[in-house]
C-alpha cells in the first residue's frame, strides 16, 4: 500500500509539472507577443515622428517657392516632392494641394514602416503618414536692415537720380529725410552703417536735423568703403537686369547675402550700398517733429523700397556728402524697382497676406 500511495504521489507530481511547463510556455508565448508589440509600437512611432520631421521640412521647402500664383504652387510641390523623394526611405506616396490662394501649401507623405514581428504577429506591414502646411506671409512693419531714411511715394522715380536726403539749405521745415527709431540722432550714425534692428511702426515719428555726423567716416562712408570692397557698389554689380526688370543680387542684399556681419573685413557693417526704406505718404505738412504716415493701412502691407546709394556721395573729387565745408549732404541714388525677396523661417512681428509686387520681405511660416 505504501508502494501505491508513493507511485499516486508521484503521478501527481508529474502531472502538475507537465501543467506548470504548459502555463509557463504559455505566459511566455504571451508575455513574448506584449513585448514584440511594445517593441513594434515604440519602432512605428519614431518612423512616424521622424516622418512627420520630414514633412514639416518638404512643406518649408515647397512654400520657399510659393508667390501667391498657380505657377508659384507648381515649383513648391516640384521642391517639397524633391525633398521627400531624398528625405524618406521607402516612400510610398507623397501629395499636396494649394491652400490660402496658392500662398500655404500643405503636403502629406505616406511609407511602409519598417518592423520586425509584424509578420509573425500577423499585423501585416503597417503604413504610417504625416501632414504638414506651411505659408508665405509678409510683414506688415519692416524689421532688421531698415535705416533711417524715408522717402515720398510721389518722389519714388525708377531709372533716374533722386534725393533720399538733402543739404541744409534745401529744407525749411527741419526735416531732411531722418525718421526716429527711437534713439535719437545718437544711433543714426549706426543705423546707416549697419541697418536697424528697430522694426518700422505707423505712424513713423520724424527725426529733424541735418545730423552732419553721418558723413564722418565712421558711418556713411565706411558703410560705401565696406560695399567697394564687397562688389556691391555701383549699378552693374548690385543689380541684374532679366528683361525689363531689375533685380537686386542677393548676395548685395542687405536683408539676405549682404547682412550685417556677412564681410568679415567689416563685421560692424552691412556691405552693400543697397538700403532699405520705409515709403511714406507725404514730407508735406512735417515740421520738426511729426507724425509720418507710412504707406499701407491696418492689416495691409507697409511699403519698402530698395535704394541704391551713389558712389559719388562719397567717392570722386566732389562728394555730394562730406566732412567739412558748409554743413552739407546731399544722398543721391536710384531706386529699383523689382528685387529678389530674402526669406526668414522666423519673424515675431505681425505678419499679413504676402504680395510679390510690394512685399519686402518673404516670411516662410509651419502652421499646422
């Protein structure tokens, strides 16, 4: 009896071992399959994070291309699906559509995930995808590069020689073409040799005074000597010409290639006898200091006009500007009237609907 209750025992044993080996394969097999999703999720979710990435960067690519026309959209969904096609492995489909009348672009990217157990979990190859849209805007103040000069919309000619700033005999109401920024006639000095980071507001109070500082050599004629040295100084090398439309280089821009630092010979100084400035209504009725009405109103863009200096302000046997004699300076230059437009991918000034006829500057914006 003794033998039989031992072999009893010993059945029971067996039998709950054989049990045990079966639960623990079991919850092995389960705590296996957790895993692997774990695993697999956390895999799908960074492809999704880095497609996402991707698609933010093809949507910033395609709205550099964008100008408000049907033809503008065409060239930013050829660069965003460029970017795409060399950005993303494996890609699957990529698509975009116009938005705000052809100024956003949002574009949508879709690829296979790549996994590991997918297969043996029988999920079958998920397919991930990201969204992205980006816009142009412009702003409706000017922000850095901008000096302290404003000129009349009726004074604007293009293709002639035209004051920006007269001698002191040539104002009666003494305001000779300065605006304020704020600091005074103290900074004017800076403000022309390196471009403001002052944003334009409207109304634009007027700075009056001849400030015959800005014809020391620290200032406007460092500035001319820093564009001589840069090749950005006379027409031929500022501009180019493509039918009959001229164009600032981008290289001789002072808000792109010409900014302030870009020559290390003159780090204090925008190399470029191209300025920036503000357009405004009328000098008329301005005496000492005043409110200057800029051109634009309420959301819609403020007006900036690109100005090109003339060599013989400062250089030639006569210069219009210089120091000494009766107090004079007289800028003399063109205007030109089409440029290439720089972009910024951040601009914390407001911004409005961008028009390539009148916008300054070229804001790239992710929005969503």
């Amino acid at each position: 009896m003794l033998a039989a209750r031992i072999q009893r025992i010993c059945r029971r044993v067996h039998a709950e071992e054989s049990q045990s080996i079966v639960t623990v394969a079991l919850m092995s097999l389960f705590i296996l399959a957790i895993l692997a999703v774990v695993v697999e999720s956390s895999a799908v979710y960074i492809q999704r994070r880095n497609l996402q990435n991707a698609a933010d960067a093809a949507a910033l690519a395609g709205a550099q291309e964008l100008d408000g026309t049907n033809a503008g959209f065409v060239a930013g969904t050829l660069e965003a699906a460029a970017y795409a096609e060399d950005n993303v492995q494996d890609l699957e489909s990529f698509g975009a559509v116009p938005l705000e009348g052809n100024r956003a672009i949002r574009v949508e990217v879709r690829k296979k995930a790549a996994t590991a157990f997918a297969g043996w979990l029988s999920f079958g190859e998920p397919v991930v995808s990201a969204k992205a849209t980006a816009r142009i805007a412009a702003p409706l103040y000017g922000g850095p590069g901008v000096v302290p000069l404003a000129i009349a919309h009726g004074a604007i000619e293009y293709g002639t020689s035209v004051a920006i700033k007269v001698r002191a005999q040539n104002s009666n109401t003494g305001n000779f073409g300065f605006i304020d920024f704020g600091s005074g006639a103290n900074d004017l000095c800076n403000f022309i040799r390196e471009g403001s980071d002052t944003s334009v507001t409207d109304p634009q109070p007027s700075e009056p005074g001849n400030v015959s500082r800005i014809r020391n050599t620290d200032c406007l004629p460092h500035r001319l000597n820093a564009a001589r040295a840069n090749a950005c100084l006379t027409f031929q090398e500022t501009v180019e010409v493509i039918g009959d439309k001229e164009y600032v280089r981008p290289e001789c821009n002072p808000l792109e290639g010409a900014g302030l630092g870009s020559f290390p010979d003159y780090a204090d100084t925008q190399p470029t006898a191209i300025i920036v400035v503000p357009v405004i209504t009328t000098w008329e009725g301005c005496n000492g200091h005043c409110s200057l009405d800029v051109v634009g109103d309420g959301a819609a863009l403020r007006e900036f006009a690109f100005f090109l200096v003339d060599e013989s302000t400062v250089f030639g046997p006569n210069p219009t500007c210089r120091q000494g004699g009766q107090n004079q300076c007289l800028i003399t230059g063109r205007f030109i009237e089409f440029h290439y437009a720089p972009v910024s991918t951040r601009y914390e000034l407001p911004t409005g609907e961008y028009d390539p006829n009148l916008a300054l500057l070229k804001i790239i914006q992710l929005i969503d």
